[in-house]
C-alpha cells in the first residue's frame, strides 16, 4: 500500500513540512510517481523499527545484539 504524505504525517505525528524536510534529506524511504511522493507502507514500517527509541538503546544488559 502507498501512504501520501498526509497520511505519512499523520501516523509519524509530524507537520507535513517536517515529513518533506526529511524526504529531501533522505532520512525517510520515499519514491516518486508522477512528481507526487509516495511511501511503501511496507518500507515504512520496516524505517520505524530500525529507526526506534528501543533499537537505539540496545539491550537491557547495555549489549546491542
């Protein structure tokens, strides 16, 4: 499924500004068609797990894997 940038915004709970902010600077996964940008919801889900808090932090013990 593609997500628009509207509703990119809405599930991440940014301005829309911030979502074309961070397309331009490659931060989110993104792809083109027809000029209007679009998202893989697939790919998007994938960007917020890598992308969380908890993955940051590593593991309870302070191991990261």
């Amino acid at each position: 499924m593609l997500l628009t940038v509207n509703e990119l915004a809405n599930l991440l709970r940014l301005d829309i500004q911030t979502v074309y902010r961070k397309v331009k600077k490659g931060e989110v996964p993104s792809i083109r068609i027809g000029g209007a940008i679009r998202f893989k919801s697939e790919e998007i889900d994938r960007w917020m797990l890598t992308n969380s808090i908890s993955s940051k932090r590593g593991m309870p013990d302070g191991r990261t894997n």
